[in-house]
C-alpha cells in the first residue's frame, strides 16, 4: 500500500468501517496494478491483465513488445559521454538539494496520532556485528535512493546519515550483504520488489572500506541463448553483466569461501515519468535471464544455475514448464553449509501461473545443480505467489524454516500464511502454525512486502512484516506492520506501535487530545535487522526507519478502551501483550524521498508542494523541514493562479482532493467522485493541472480516457467541506466534485478509433489513456493534450461549454511525419504563443525508426490548419542520446531542458550540442521538471533523491 494516516481529529474515525470506507480509494494495490479500472474490478479484485510495471513496459515500448539490451547499454554509455562532454561548457551552476532532509508527518496524519519524520522506500539494512553504544554502523538501501551509512544508530536523538553510492550510475537497491570476516559490503542494484517503480538496476558493487570506495563487480555471463519464460521462445544470444537491467533480490558469500557468490535475481522497471509512463518491467532483449547465479571467482563471472522451477534441463534451454516467469526473490544456505559434506541451498521464486509444482521454496543438495521443491505454491492460479523464508539451526543438528506466504489477492486461498518444519534439511514437513495472530500478515500485497525474519542465533524469534492491518489498526491490532514472535511463531506480538500511548475510551483510538500517542511505524515493510547481542530491531519499509528499544511493555489492558469484545478482544490481548517500550525514528537526514512531481505557488517561488510515492504531498517554503499536507499516494498536485490557498492533489489513479484554507490537513475534501464513478480508466498518476491564466484561476483539467474540467475548483467550498471531507467520505461518491468531460457530446475519449480514426488508436481494454496536458497561460483557450500512444491534440476553446469544445489532431496533419508514436511524457507550452510548444517522448529510436527523436518543438498553424514538428535530438553537435525523455521545461531566454532516468539535460540557446545541465545533481530518475523563469530556477522532481533546485542564468 501507500500512504501515511487516514485519522482526522473531528470527526474521528471510530469504527472500522469508517477507516475502511475512507482507504478504499487506495485497496487497488496500486504498487502493482496501478489505478486503471480496466485492470482493478473492485476491493477484491482479480489478478488484472496488467501490472504497473507491464503498464511502464508498455508504454516505454510501445509501439514494439520489446526494447533491444543495446537500447540500455546505449543509453547509460551515451549519457555518460555527453557529462564527460559537458565539462566546461556552460552549465547553468550549480544544483542545490531543496529537501527533505527531514520530511514531517504531522500527527493529524499518522495511524498513531503521534508526530513522524519520513524518508523514502527502503528495500535493504545491513549491520556491523561488532555494532556497540560506541559505535554502531549500519548500512541502509533506498528504492531510489542509494546507500547510505551511520556509525551512531543507537544514538537516541536520531542517527547522522552520509550518502555513499554516488559513484554507482543508479540509485536503485536492491539488497545489501555484509560479509564481516573480510570486511566486505556488496551492494546489488535494482529493487526486487515489483512494483510499478521498482526500478531495475546495474550489477552488484563491492566495497572493502565501510563504503567509502566501491568496484563494480564484471559478473559476466555467457554466452547463453536467452528465452522468452517460460519458453522455449528464444530471443538471443547474451554476453555481459549478468545483472544489467535486472533487480538483484539477495547475494551470499560462502562462508568458508568468500570467492564463491550466489545472486538471485528478478524483473525490475527501468524508469517513470510523473504520470509513471514509459518504464519497461522487462530490460531489453536479448537480455539476461532472471534466477540464481553462482561465482566462484568472486563476482568476475557467474553462472545461470537455477531457472525458479525443478532444475535447468539442458542448460536452462526454455523448456522448463517450472521456470519462474518473475525471478527469485530469495536464497539462502543451510547454517551447516561447509561447502563440502553440506551443500544445501534455498531458493523462493514466483512461478508460473496454473502450472503444478511451480512456485513456492525450493532446494538444492548439491549446491544448485538440481532443485526440488519442498515446499508447494499456497496457489499456482496466480504468478504473484511469493514465498520468503527464514532459516536457523536447531538442536540435533536440524535446519529450521519459517516460511510466510500469499500473494497479490487477499480472497479465499490466497491470502496469507505462516509455516515452520523443523527439518528443513530432511523430510521438510511443514506445520501450518497460521492464526489470527499472523494470519493475511501482508494482505493482497504479499508479492510487495513480505518478510520473514529470525535474527542469528536466536532460533525461537521471528519477525514477520507486511503491508498493514488497515481495518483493524488501533482496534484488534496496533496495525500489524511488523509482529514478533519468541516462542518460534506459535504466538506472536505486535512491533508497530510503542507502549508510549495512554488508553482512550472506546472507538476513539484516533482522537485528538491524546497527548502521549504512541511512537508508530510506516505501513509497507521490506527490511529487517537486529542489533547483535540485543532485542533491539532496525526496521525498514516504504516511510524509512525506526528502532525499537530493545526492551518490551504489556498494554493489553488498553483493549478494554477500544470497544472491541470476543475474538476481536482476545486478539488485541496477544498482540498488546509485549510491544517496544519505544520506536526511535531515524530518517532525519535522509534524502530518498520519491518525487513524482513539483509545483509551486504563483505568488512565490519559494514556496513548493510535491507528491511522492508512498508518502503524500509535502510542501516548503525553502526549509529543508517539508511537513505533510495530506497522506496517500502523492502524485500531482497544484496552485490556483491566484490564490495559493487553494491546491490540489493526487492520489493514485483518478482520486483527487481539493483544499481550500491553504493545505490545512483537516480540510481536504474530495472532488473526483464523477471521474471515479465514471467507465473510463487512467494511467496510474493520471495527468491534472491547474489553469494558469488568472482569469480561468478555478479551473482544473484532469485526463483519463477523456479530458474532464471543473471550472470551481471541483465544486462549492462550503459544499465540499460538509458532504465530501477526505478522512471519512469515499472516493466514489458521485456528488463529491463537479468534474465533467469536455468535448463533442458522446466523442470526448481522444483514445478511441471515434475520434480520430484508427492510427494510434486504442482498441477496447488496452491501456491507452491520456498521457499529458498542458494548458497556454497566454490565452484562456488553448489546450495541448496527448495520450499513451503518441496522438497529439490541441485544443482552442477549452474554456467553452463542455459540449462546445472541440479538438484538432496534430500528429496526423499534412507536414506531421516527424513525431514518433511513443508515449508522450511531458508538453511544454510557449508562455508567449499558444499554438508553440515543447514535447517530449518516452521510448527509444528503434522503436520508431523512421521518426526517430525525443524532443520536438512544434508550432500549429490554426487557418491551414497544419502543424511542423521540428526534431531538436540532432542540434549539429553532441545529439541528444537515444533514452527516454520523462520530462522538459524550457527558459524565458530559449534554453531548453529535459529530464530523463539518469539526471537533467539542456540545449542552450544557439547551441548546437547537449549537455547535462548543471553540475551536482545525482545520477538519479528524474520523474519531472518545474521552471519559474521569473525567479530564475527550475526545479527537479527526482524519484529517489528527493527535489533539488538550480538557479539559471
């Protein structure tokens, strides 16, 4: 899941119900399956046709299935000639990192009631053993952004964090291992989480000095025919870094050998815009294949040994119906591995769908040459079936596994268990030890967050980590993000909240006036890590970290004031029975927020709001402190052109929220009802924008299938405020907004063959939606809009009656043969002529090889009517490298520039070459770009490092 909080102080959100009522617009489990209602039939919905990260492949693709593995290499090598290229040319200063280095979630908007600092995703921990009082370090890895370093984590006042993995080329990670008898940290790029922005990453880097300097390890492979999983389809033949474009999901370094490597592996997504277009959740072909690989040369080169199914016949050939069709998401070695008498391994992979004996935990005997399974899929229906697993050395000699499980659906069979066997080794019997306790622990987002974790050298402790218990939190359970069990999972209790939390009476566990809230964690764990010779845990998820203390309080006479009785009681008993006497919040200096997109007010510069994954919008005034303006899923978000008191944002998919008392918390209300209620679907951060003409100052256009406007800003404040507030209404009413579709009556979906013939068109249930919009502060008209295939339409009378308004198809006009038909990631209107602007395209050359480009500039001539594209890739020096384009601003003074997955490029005016704008900015996703040519600055939204600022010439 994705947000923060869903409690407001008045009206309180006393009963289940009501909490249930307000999350749905987020059930959609939109990490994976994006907002689009063609592929979310409901709360429970079925698997979908389309992932998020399908819906990134696609739209980075398209019009191809696929991109060439040469497309990629091409990019990280053309990218890094034109930075090499760019040294002492001018290059607009230099940039400065705006925040947040501490991200404030005011208590309004926490689970718990009590204040939280935030920070991005994190995916990864690793730990010094030698970890005291005096010195404690402790590495931690961000979806998107990098590694980071402590040597204080125990410090009570927060940890000091310093960013080591600049020199990487990527700022996605994957997993961490620390081998300490040699002194040794790896890192393996690419989040293997799956989700829609799990970016994909690099190859594993090594480092013998705490992270101060790194050796990219050559992990070559091959070469190996390639296959389509699961075959027998081949698509090549590959040569090259065995992790290029892959997610790398856990690396271990033999114990007795510290040259003998395995890597597991899995899919990744290569890049996002702002509205999450353009990604590719496969890398290119040919490509090298997702499973286990095995070193023995430390890390030089690898061997494809493992394809997630029964072993490789012939070589991994494609052949195997068992193979995975997703990756491994986990391997470990039995704890009597000696690489001799005991060579046992353990792998999870994600199987295939309706194929028996796939999925599940795997092992090997004889160091990964031959697989069985050992324990079944909970589904082979379904290829999101994720099963992670934790082993521990018990007495006698026997291997102990704990095993948590379940899928994307939490329906029927598919929702989530725990198991243990106590001879993991032998027989492998596994128990069904599933309670209330840990039952459906990761709900339907087991494929995202599930943790299975028992701490070295404590057999009988086990932590298990999900998503969060979102209708029961505060009631039966404190939430559930992270429960503990000492007893070897017989029982368990609940870590997410501290026992610094007074009882309240029944119903009002989310009340103002509490006055010691409970310490809380981030809903969406993904990583774990005890501090040696203690009970105190590092916990890691989508809000960052927090630290328990070690030592434990019960609280179950707090389940009396809940007002809950029975099961429900008797649960909160066991959980409250033992939770962290404190969590300690260490994401204070921690900048890997993931950034969608930025805007900033009208009436000052300073003065910026910005939605990112996981962690709703936030808002500064030029602090590096950013609070909170509202939970969720931030995507878009927006100022009225003359009052900055009024804003908007996004959610996921086609929920939006208006606020009119200047971003108060309290006083969001809903305003998307009719979009939502509507057919039509949406990408997964549907595009919207505020009208930045004065005099259209309440309008907003949002883009689904169609383009839909409100004129006062979603409907009557006072309305809104009494009928449609955030925290207790559900998206879905249809009288919460007052959006309606613009355009010839019955023919306002731009997507569709009705409007505008076959070319490009979008046949029913593909993912075809609006990609971008863009309105001419010049005029009160004129409206630019594109969709997911690379139709380009404007508008003039925009502002007209809905039924009046009409559109002109740009990329199909008579002089239109240069535009590519790729996703269009971003339109850059001329604030001076309405009919000129600026586009950028996702996508590669190959894919459109007879009109190739990424940047254009077009200009539209009404009364021919026609319209010129002029291709700017090639200015006559340093061409613009074949990589997607995810955003572009341009200056008062020409100079253009655009963002893309490695950092910022800009052309100059005049200049014949490109080159990276700036200097100091990371090389890292940037999702969007925002300029205030006025002010001088431009802004970027990156997807990892969060936003940076350079002040232009």
């Amino acid at each position: 899941m994705a947000f923060v909080a869903i409690k407001a102080p008045s009206p309180t959100l006393a009963s289940s119900q009501d909490r249930l009522r307000t999350i749905s617009k987020f059930r959609g489990d939109r990490d994976e399956l994006g907002g689009n209602k063609r592929t979310l039939p409901g709360l429970d919905r079925d698997h979908g046709p389309l992932l998020a990260a399908l819906e990134d492949y696609a739209h980075r693709a398209y019009p191809a299935k696929d991109v060439p593995m040469s497309a990629t290499l091409n990019a990280i090598a053309s990218f890094t000639q034109v930075r090499a290229m760019s040294v002492g040319r001018p290059a607009a200063g230099a940039w400065q990192l705006i925040g947040p280095s501490k991200a404030d979630v005011p208590d309004i908007l926490t689970f718990s009631g009590a204040q939280y600092f935030t920070s991005g995703r994190v995916t990864a921990l690793a730990i010094d053993p030698s970890c005291s009082n005096r010195r404690c370090r402790v590495w931690v890895g961000a979806a998107g952004g990098g590694v980071w370093r402590t040597d204080n984590a125990l410090s009570g006042n927060g940890a000091s964090w310093t960013f080591v993995s600049d020199s990487f080329g990527t700022n996605a990670i994957g997993t961490l291992t620390y081998d300490a008898p040699n002194n040794t940290l790896y890192a393996g790029t690419g989040e293997a989480n799956a989700s829609g922005d799990s970016e994909a990453g690099l190859g594993i880097w090594r480092s013998t000095d705490g992270g101060n300097t790194w050796t990219q390890l050559a992990a070559i492979v091959g070469p190996i025919t390639t296959f389509s999983p699961p075959g027998p389809v081949a698509n090549g033949m590959y040569t090259g870094n065995a992790f290029l474009g892959r997610s790398i999901s856990s690396i271990i370094v033999d114990p007795t050998n510290a040259s003998h490597l395995y890597v597991s592996s899995s899919r990744g997504v290569r890049g996002i815009s702002s509205v999450t277009g353009g990604g590719t959740s496969n890398p290119p072909t040919p490509r090298p294949p997702f499973g286990l690989f095995e070193s023995t040369d430390g890390g030089a080169t690898f061997s494809f040994i493992w394809d997630g199914g029964d072993g490789c016949p012939v070589t991994c050939n494609g052949t195997n119906p068992k193979a995975t069709i997703r990756g491994a998401n986990k391997v470990a070695l039995d704890p009597g591995w000696n690489g001799t008498t005991n060579k046992i391994l353990y792998g999870g992979a994600f199987g295939p769908q309706n194929v028996a004996g796939s999925g599940g935990v795997w092992r090997s005997t004889d160091g990964g040459v031959t697989w069985a399974q050992i324990k079944t899929a909970l589904t082979t229906a379904r290829t999101d079936d994720r099963a992670e697993f934790a082993v521990t050395p018990i007495a006698g000699g026997f291997t102990r596994m704990y095993v948590g499980e379940g899928t994307g659906s939490d329906s029927g069979a598919n929702r989530a268990r725990f198991y243990r066997t106590n001879d993991a080794a032998g027989a492998a019997v596994f128990t069904d030890l599933t309670t209330s306790q840990n039952f459906r622990y990761c709900s339907g987002q087991c494929w995202y967050d599930n943790v299975v974790y028992s701490p070295p050298g404590k057999r009988d402790v086990v932590y298990l980590g999900g998503s969060f218990s979102y209708g029961t939190y505060g009631l039966a359970t404190n939430g559930r993000a992270f429960i503990r069990s000492t007893d070897a999972g017989a029982s368990f209790t609940d870590m997410t909240w501290d026992a610094t939390t007074n009882p309240l009476p029944p119903g009002q566990c989310c009340a103002t006036g509490n006055t010691t809230a409970a310490n809380g964690q981030h809903p969406d764990s993904h990583a774990i890590v005890e501090i040696p010779g203690t009970d105190s845990a590092i916990f890691g998820g989508d809000g960052g970290l927090t630290r328990s203390s070690g030592a434990f309080a019960n609280i179950s006479s707090q389940c009396a004031t809940r007002g809950i009785s029975g099961a429900d009681l008797t649960l909160c008993q066991q959980l409250l029975s033992a939770v962290p006497t404190y969590l300690f919040n260490l994401n204070k200096g921690l900048s890997t927020i993931q950034f969608q997109s930025l805007s900033v007010a009208p009436d000052n510069y300073k003065h910026v709001q910005g939605g990112n994954q996981d962690n709703g919008t936030f808002e500064t005034y030029s602090s590096l402190n950013w609070p909170q303006i509202i939970y969720g899923d931030g995507g878009q978000s927006g100022f009225s052109a003359t009052n900055s008191s009024m804003r908007f944002n996004s959610f996921f998919g086609q929920n939006h929220d208006a606020n009119f008392q200047n971003a108060d918390p309290s006083k969001w209300v809903i305003i998307s009802g009719p979009i939502v209620t509507s057919p039509e679907g949406s990408n997964f951060y549907a595009p919207i924008v505020a009208d930045p003409n004065p005099a259209n100052a309440s309008t907003i256009f949002q883009g689904s299938q169609s383009v839909w406007r409100t004129q006062d800003w979603g409907g009557d404040q006072t309305f809104l405020e009494t009928n449609c507030p955030e925290f207790t209404t559900p998206s879905n009413t249809p009288t919460c907004g007052d959006f309606v579709q613009i355009g010839p009556a019955g023919d306002t979906d731009l997507t569709m063959t009705t409007n505008g013939g076959t070319t490009r068109a979008c046949t029913p249930g593909a993912n075809c939606d609006l990609a971008a919009i863009a309105r001419a502060p010049s005029d009160t008209g004129t409206l630019w809009v594109a969709t997911n295939t690379g139709r380009v339409f404007i508008s003039q009378n925009a502002d007209a009656a809905a039924g009046s308004v009409t559109y002109t198809r740009l990329d199909t006009l008579p002089s239109a043969t240069a535009d590519p038909g790729r996703f269009v990631s971003r339109i850059y209107v001329d604030p001076a002529n309405p009919n000129h602007a600026w586009i950028s395209y996702s996508g590669y050359n190959f894919n459109t090889p007879s009109q190739p480009g990424h940047v254009f500039e077009v200009t539209y001539t009404p009364g021919t009517p026609d319209a010129t594209w002029v291709s700017l890739d090639n200015p006559g020096g340093t061409p613009f490298p074949d990589f997607p384009a995810t955003g572009i601003a341009r200056d008062s003074n020409g100079d253009l520039y655009v963002s893309n997955d490695f950092g910022v490029m800009m052309l100059a005016n005049g200049s014949t070459s490109w080159a990276t704008a700036g200097s100091g900015l990371p090389m890292v996703e940037v999702a969007g770009l925002t300029i205030v040519p006025g002010s001088r600055v431009l802004y970027a939204a990156t997807h990892g490092r969060s936003a940076w600022k350079l002040t232009l010439p």
